[in-house]
C-alpha cells in the first residue's frame, strides 16, 4: 500500500521549458464555467445544507 502512488515524479519535475510540449495551465474546473444552480443538483445541495447549518447556529447562538 505505501509503494502505490498516485503520480510519478517525472510528471512533478519542472524542466524549465514552459514552451515545450505544448505546455498550458489547467483548468480545474473544465473548458466551461460553472452553471447555474438548478434544483437537484449537487451544488443546490450543499447550498441548502450551509444556509441550513448557519441559519441553525445563528439560532443556538443568538437564543432566538
């Protein structure tokens, strides 16, 4: 388990050549930007869960 990894140390050197290979940033978060938030969507999701956490931590904090 602990000679598995999950990258090889080549692909982490820097050579210096940023022109070489066609090198470009990543994009996490793919070619498109995000969407919208639509309901059923894991993204909706976790917005109703935050709003829902502080929401609830504002009433125990607060005494209301």
């Amino acid at each position: 388990m602990a000679d598995d990894w999950k990258y090889a140390v080549e692909d982490l050197e820097d050579d210096g050549d940023e022109s070489a290979d066609g090198a470009r940033a990543t994009d996490v978060f793919g070619e498109d930007e995000p969407g919208d938030l639509e309901p059923g969507s894991p993204s909706f999701e976790n917005v109703v869960f935050v709003l829902l956490g502080v929401a609830i931590a504002l009433v125990v904090v607060l005494g209301i």
